[in-house]
C-alpha cells in the first residue's frame, strides 16, 4: 500500500497558482444531538484544546460529557441555524468568495482561496485537496483568528501539517500566526463600532468580549490574553473613550477551574445592578458570527444585563463578510505573498518546461 499520496493530476507545464487556506473553528453538520456529540468528540478530543492526560481526558469525555451535553449543544444550535444553514459555515462560504473576488482583483497572478474547518466539514484535508488539484505549489494559512492561542492557531498548524504528512509533493507553506494589530483589521473594528454608535447612540459602556481559555494556558505562555488586550486598546485610541467608559472580558468558560478573567456575564451582571443603563458588546476575536456571539452574547448575555437592571443591550456584528474586513484579509494575505507574486512562470517559462519534459519521454 502506497504511504504518501501522489500527484496523478500533475501534467508538465500547467500554469499553477497560489493556494490560501482559509481555516476556521468548524460547526456540526446539522443542530441534531447525533451531529452535535460527533463535532464535540473530535473538538474535545483535540490535546490542544484540552491539556489533560489523554486517558483521563477520555474517559471524562466519553463517560460523561458527550452523555449529557449533545442535548443541551444540539438545542442551541437550533435556536441560531437558519434556512441556509449554520451561520458559521454560510459565513465563512461568503467570506472565502469574497476574498477570491479580492484577490483576483489585487493580483495579476492566479490565486485560489479554499475554506476548510478545524472540526467538522468542509475539512481541512479536503481543502488542501482542492488546491492541490488547482496546481498550488505555494499556500498561505490563514486562521482566523486575529489574537494567537495554541488552542485555535497552533491547532490548525497540527492539522494542516498532520495532512501534508501523507502527501508525496508538498507545497511551500508561508503561516499567519496572527494579526491582532494589523492596520487594516483595526480600521474594520473601529468601523464596524462607530457604524453601531451612529445607529443607536453612544452607550454608557463599551464591552469588548473574547472567548476565554484557561488561565493556567496563559500562565504556561500562551499569549492570547496580551493580544486580546492590545487589539481593544488599538480600537480604543482610535474611538478616543475614556477608560470608565469600556471593559474587556472573556466568555464561554466551561468546567469548575479558573479561567481568564474578568467574566463577560458577571460584568454584565454587575453593571446593571450598579445603574449602567446602556451597553454595546463587540467582539474581537470571533472573525465571522457563530454560536457564541448570536446565542451567547446576543441572547444569553442581553437578558443577564437586562434581568440585572439594565435598559438598552446591542450586540454589534462580527466583521463577518463586510467590505471593510474582507479588504483587511486580502491586504493581509498578499503581504505574506511576499517574493512569490513574482515567481511563477510565465507561458514561454512553461513551454519550454514542457518541451523539455516531453524530450525526456514525460506523456502529456
């Protein structure tokens, strides 16, 4: 049995182009508890994830929480899937067709952008599979995901290179780690939020909201929370609010240990017992909407503000496909294009390669 995959559709002289993998958490197939608890195993199951001994971790994981949470997961997702689908996945499809369109439009190279998730479909094999088949012989990574953690960025290098593993040819790989400062992604922010303040006034309070990890995995060096920070402080220099007038918090904390803190639903909670009347809630950290900014924060969270004595609750969008953000990512990618834009061969350089092959006894 052949180990490594080979390039049967490989063919002297094809034109070629640059590969972008654009890669985000992933989402179950369906809101059904069946779909539901097959997403949680292969996320939960990741070590990157969860940093507990593995045999521990599985037998917590099969014994008990995937007995009990499907149910709890799978009625959540209801309550946000649409017509077209999960709103992570419809999302992220627009997102990839526009950043083709912006490529293409930047560019005078051929590109090929290809949507692959960390869990669940469309995957992340799949997706280098089409850029393979698209003749990428050089392929940027981009997570998204603004603010590096090793349980979302590093664990999409784990897969793409777990993948490129069992291939026989693999292609030039440029990575983006981050962009939590990038000029472009902060111009979409800032943006994004004054479109909000113009739409429903300035509120008492600005919230940035990241999802949470473990304060233990910051403690070991992950430096998600310092870039969770220097995002919000960027945005914050360019709005110009005064410091009592925002907070940055963390969400979607699960399990009994301590987690970055402060806690996004104990400040709403406690703001509006303290007579906050108006907050907006933006969030950073999530590149398109999903689970945890539509039912979370913009359901979930509104009512602890609301039930505590608060009066006015807006959750502003992600960047999801606007224009402003999708200019950013292109931008983004194209500066990790560096030296590559000029090296593909034009069609004598391919020609000759051919002609060249074909005297060496290749078959066309």
């Amino acid at each position: 049995m052949t180990r490594y995959q080979g390039e049967a559709n490989y063919t002297h002289g094809s034109a070629g182009c640059i590969g972008v993998l654009m890669v985000n958490l992933g989402t179950p197939d369906a809101p059904d508890v069946k779909s539901v608890r097959r997403y949680l195993a292969e996320f939960l199951s990741d070590p990157r994830v969860i940093e507990t001994p593995k045999l521990i971790w599985q037998m917590i994981l099969h014994g008990v929480i995937l007995r009990t949470r499907p149910k709890k997961s799978a009625a959540a997702y209801q309550s946000v899937w649409t017509e077209e689908g999960s709103p992570l996945l419809t999302i992220s499809v627009r997102q990839a067709e526009a950043l083709q369109k912006a490529m293409d439009a930047r560019l005078n190279v051929p590109v090929k952008v290809a949507l692959g998730m960390r869990y669940g479909n469309p995957s992340i094999p799949k997706a280098l599979a089409e850029l393979r088949d698209a003749g990428a012989r050089r392929v940027v990574v981009l997570p998204m995901y603004p603010q590096y953690s090793a349980t979302t960025t590093a664990s999409v290098f784990d897969a793409v290179t777990a993948e490129l593993q069992t291939w026989r040819w693999i292609p030039e790989l440029r990575f983006i780690n981050h962009y939590q400062d990038d000029p472009g992604y902060i111009d979409a922010l800032v943006a994004q939020i004054k479109e909000s303040f113009a739409a429903f006034g300035q509120p008492d309070k600005l919230l940035f909201s990241f999802h949470g990890i473990p304060k233990h995995y910051f403690l070991a060096g992950d430096p998600y929370y310092c870039e969770a920070q220097q995002t919000a402080r960027l945005v914050i220099d360019r709005l110009g609010l005064e410091d009592d007038r925002w907070a940055l918090t963390f969400q979607s904390r699960v399990g009994p240990r301590e987690w970055l803190k402060p806690y996004t639903d104990h400040t709403l909670k406690d703001w509006g017992k303290q007579g906050v009347k108006s907050v907006q809630v933006a969030c950073p950290g999530f590149s398109a909407d999903c689970l945890e900014t539509i039912e979370e924060i913009g359901e979930e969270n509104r009512d602890y503000f609301l039930e505590a004595g608060g009066e006015d609750y807006r959750y502003i969008p992600a960047l999801n496909d606007t224009p402003e953000h999708i200019a950013a990512l292109a931008a983004l990618v194209e500066r990790h294009m560096g030296g590559w834009l000029d090296a593909l061969p034009d069609d004598a350089e391919r020609n000759a390669s051919l002609e060249r092959a074909l005297a060496m006894g290749a078959e066309r």
